[in-house]
C-alpha cells in the first residue's frame, strides 16, 4: 500500500514538472508532453537526438543572421527599404529590419550633417548643389493652361497633341525657352564658376572637354570662324524689323545693340523705336516721340547705356537706357552752329564728335555733355569716323582729303589726298585692323591700308566703280569680310563687297524684290543679321547665312 502511495506521488510530481517545463518552454511542448505523436513521426529516435538536432538547427539560424549583418555592413542592403508605414516588415519569420541601413557615403551631397555640405561647397568640391527656391507660389498646381490655342505657346510643346499643362510645368517651358533665347546670360548664374586654366594630366583636360561637349546641344562645327567664299552670297529673307510699326517718313538710323536683339530705328517722323529681333514676330518694345527735332542720327553709345540722337536743330538729345529719362543738350557755349545733325561716338564711349561749320569739329564729352575742343579742317567737314581705340580721328569734306587727328594733342598729323577724289562723302574702318574705305560724291569707293596711307603710300589697294552716284554710306562688318556701300540717289543702289578678294557678290541686290531707296544699313554684333532702312520707311531684315549668331 505504501509503495502505490509513493509510485502515485512521483507520478503526479512528474506531471506537474512536464507541465512547468511545458509552460517555460512552449518551442518543445509536443516534444515532451504529447509521447503518442512523437513517436509517430520519429519513430525509433530517442528524444534526445531531437532536442539535440533543435538546438543546432537554432546555431545555424543564428549563425546566418550574424552572416546577413556582415555583409549589409560591407556591401549594403541588398533589398529596398520602404519608409512611412510605421512598421517592421517580418520576412519568413525573423525581423531583418535591423538589417538594412541608409550608406549616404556614396553621395557627397546626402550628408547626415549639413556642415559636411556646406563646406565640400566651400571647398568646390561639388558644384551641383540644389538649392531650395526663396519662395514657392502654389497656385501654379491648381492652374491649367492651353498652350495649344496661342500661336507663340505651340513651340513649348513636346508631343504634336499635347494642349493642357499645368502652372509648375508652363513654368519650366518658359524659363526652357527663355535659357534657349538668351544664351548670353551664363555669367549672371549664381553657380556658375570659372574651369581651372591647366589640369593635372592630360586624362583630366580629356575628361573635362567631353563634359563640355555634353553639356551643350550646339553644333560641334561652327561656321562663323571660317572664310566667307567670293561669288554668291548665302541669304534669306526675313520679316521686316518695324513690320509692327512701320515709319511714316524715311529711316535715317537703324542699329544693333551690342547685344544683338535690341534694335533702334529713327527717321524724320520724329519717333524714336525699339525691336526686340527675333526673325519672325520682331516686336516693338517702346516708342519714344521726339516733338521738336525731326530725327536725322541716332547711334546708341558702345557701352550700349545711352542713345545719342540728334535733328538739324542746335540742341540734340540723350536717352538714358538704364533710367529711362531723355536729356535735351544744347547750345553748346561758345558755338553758334545750327545744325548738329552729323555726330560719330568714340569706341570707348567718352567722345561725341559733331560736325560744325567752316569744317570745325566739336569734341562733346558722354558723361558732362560739355564742348571739350575742337578741330579745324581746311575744307568743309562731311564725314567722321574713330580709330585707335578712340584714340585718333579720320575726316574728309569738300577738299578731298583726308585728315588725321590725335586726340591726345589735339593736333593734325597726317593728311592726304584720296586718289580720284573731289568731294569726300563716307568714311568707314573694320574695327581692329588697318583697313578704311573712302566714298566720294562721284561714286568711286577706294580702299586703303592706313599704315602705307600715312607712311606715305597714296595709292589705294582697290578702287570700287560698281555705284555711279553719291556715296551716303559704308559699314564693314564685324570680321571685315563685308563692305556694305549704299546711295539714297537712285533705286536699289547697294552693293555688297567681298573684302578678302574685293569682288561684289552678283547675287545682291535681289532681284526678285526691291531696296528702293537704301539710306542706312547696320551689321548684327554676330554678323548674322543685317538690316536695312529705305526711304519709304521699313526696315528690312536679312540672315546672311554663313554667320551662326546674330
């Protein structure tokens, strides 16, 4: 009896320690506590293996999740990390959200410290930089616009059927465009920063030039920098530059602003205007109305901050482009002209030359507007024209010669005689060189070298017969390869001189269309416009085809 007592106590004291056990340990519950399907399933193994086997199975779990964190550690996370959903993703039954981390060592701008951005920029390190924008209007999103019903909105579109942009999107098209109009203005960016002069190696200029060329959607062959062939001349017409605003009375004026689109046109309607050139809508930017002085020169200064314009008045005026205020100047004192309708600017934009009477030349300065001195010709004056950098003065008139004054001394010191010449009429010189072409009344253009013209050399290195009348004006263009010569006497009389080889382009004039009577004539900074003023009022607009950029 005392026997089954105490077999019965150790049998319950077992169950209740399998029950303890079962609750510490639930992972072995079937293990331990259910015998019958334990031994189903391995049968003929003793629990011992399989506790064993468990316990080594757990090793090796434990052993690959050390495995994992090594390499994310080394090479990264291999798997995408998903933020905002504020929970841990379970894969397989193991957390690896520890696992995965952010490397930002791989991009110099994504530093965990601001400080390390700030001074890799500093440094030059990197100059990509985004910046934030100062402020952001939000209506732009809740807007809706319909690029395609406007004509000038049709070239912003990417696709043939596209019509309806956002605000953010029509935006971004117009600073696209205006960045594509507008090439000039690289040095305004804030970013912008000079490339070193020399590099390292040459592997390191290599790289940097094919940045370069990467950078740009321009041709990689320009032809602005190669030789303008004799024979035929490459044009095409274009709208009229004033086709806005056409004058009512003949151009006297039209010139280019250093910057190439800006556009002035002055004529005896007494209105002063302004073109923005594009080639095909050239539109009128302002109209300035001059009520007392029927316009006969208007010039804008070199620097491109003011407009000289003056009449046959003894007063002329200055238009401050930066202000937007008209000056009236005049009488000079001291001087009884009653015309100062002829004037010519020094290249370094402090002279005003005007023509006076009895062949007096008035030296204005640009900034005191006051008669600075004066030059004195033997003959009548007619025509000026700056060289050596506004250093010196050319001049011809009614003797037939031309004079050489330095400005310096204010003294002649140089004059000759131009060769078949009885009344001198236009002068005109390239801009950096020793070339200068003299027009007489009579229409012979001679063209000299002005270092054999005063070394003594008279003679000319070729004469052009091509027009029989008066000579009222010449220019050369930017690269001296053009001589455009015109005279308002008689209808299409413009001829355009191939310098290199002192032929005339045969296909100019056209003839399909007429000039009528050219009076005036200017050449884009680039050389690839040109722009002509007639008698009837327009202005007419070319693209000379071998010059990229206007």
């Amino acid at each position: 009896m005392a026997t089954l007592i105490s077999q019965n106590a150790a049998s319950k004291a077992k169950n209740d320690m399998s029950k303890r056990k079962a609750s510490d340990e639930p992972s072995l519950l079937d293990a331990v506590t259910e015998p019958e399907k334990s031994t189903k399933s391995n049968s003929g193994k003793p629990k011992k293996k399989k506790r064993e086997r468990k316990e080594s199975q757990e090793a090796v779990t434990e052993q690959e999740i050390e495995m994992k964190k090594l390499e994310n550690v080394l090479f990264g996370s291999l798997h995408p990390v998903n933020f905002g959903n504020g929970r841990e993703e379970v894969e397989d039954g193991n957390d690896d959200s520890t696992l995965f981390f952010m490397d930002r060592s791989a991009n110099s701008t994504l530093s965990v410290y601001e400080g390390d951005a700030v001074k890799e920029e500093l440094v030059g390190e990197d100059d990509n930089i985004n910046r934030k924008p100062a402020w952001v209007d939000e209506e732009e999103q809740k807007v809706n616009i319909n690029i395609s019903k406007v004509n000038r909105l049709r070239k912003m579109r990417k696709e043939e059927d596209e019509s309806i942009v956002t605000g953010s999107e029509y935006v971004s098209r117009l600073r696209a465009q205006h960045m594509k109009l507008n090439p000039a203005t690289e040095w305004a960016r804030f970013d912008s920063r000079a490339k070193n002069a020399t590099s390292d190696t040459d592997s390191d200029q290599e790289n940097e030039d094919l940045d370069t060329v990467f950078q740009t959607s321009e041709d990689l062959v320009v032809k602005g920098k190669s030789k303008l062939l004799p024979g035929l001349l490459e044009y095409s017409r274009l709208v009229n530059a004033n086709a806005q605003d056409p004058s009512s009375g003949p151009i006297n004026s039209v010139q280019f602003h250093r910057n190439g689109q800006l556009l002035l046109t002055a004529g005896l309607d007494k209105k002063l205007r302004f073109f923005q050139i594009d080639g095909k809508r050239n539109t009128k930017i302002q109209t300035i109305f001059i009520d007392d002085c029927p316009i006969r020169n208007a010039s804008f200064t070199p620097n491109g901050s003011h407009v000289i314009l003056s009449g046959r008045r003894k007063f002329f005026y200055s238009l401050d482009l930066v202000k937007a205020k008209t000056d009236k100047i005049g009488p000079l004192v001291g001087r009884e002209e009653k015309s100062l309708e002829s004037f010519v600017i020094s290249p370094n934009s402090e002279t005003i030359a005007f023509i006076g009477n009895e062949g007096y030349i008035l030296l204005v300065s640009t900034k005191t507007k006051e008669l600075i001195g004066t030059l004195k010709m033997n003959g009548t004056a007619r025509v000026l024209t700056f060289v050596d950098q506004g250093h010196q003065l050319m001049a011809t008139g009614g003797d037939g010669q031309i004079y050489h004054f330095d400005l310096r001394t204010m003294r002649c010191f140089h004059k000759g005689v131009d060769e078949g010449c009885i009344t001198g009429t236009a002068l005109s010189t390239i801009p950096n060189g020793n070339l200068f072409a003299a027009g007489s009344d009579s229409g012979i253009v001679n063209v000299y070298n002005r270092d054999e013209f005063l070394g003594g050399n008279k003679r000319p290195i070729k004469t052009i017969e091509n027009l029989t009348t008066k000579i009222d004006f010449m220019k050369f263009n930017h690269d001296a390869q053009i001589l455009a010569v015109c005279s308002s006497m008689k209808k299409n009389s413009m001829k355009l001189v191939h310098v290199p080889s002192f032929t005339v382009f045969s296909n100019w004039p056209p003839l399909n269309m007429t000039l009528r009577f050219p009076r005036c004539l200017d050449f884009s900074p680039g050389g690839g416009l040109m722009a002509v003023g007639n008698a009837a009022g327009h202005v007419l607009l070319y693209k000379l085809n071998h010059y990229q950029h206007a």
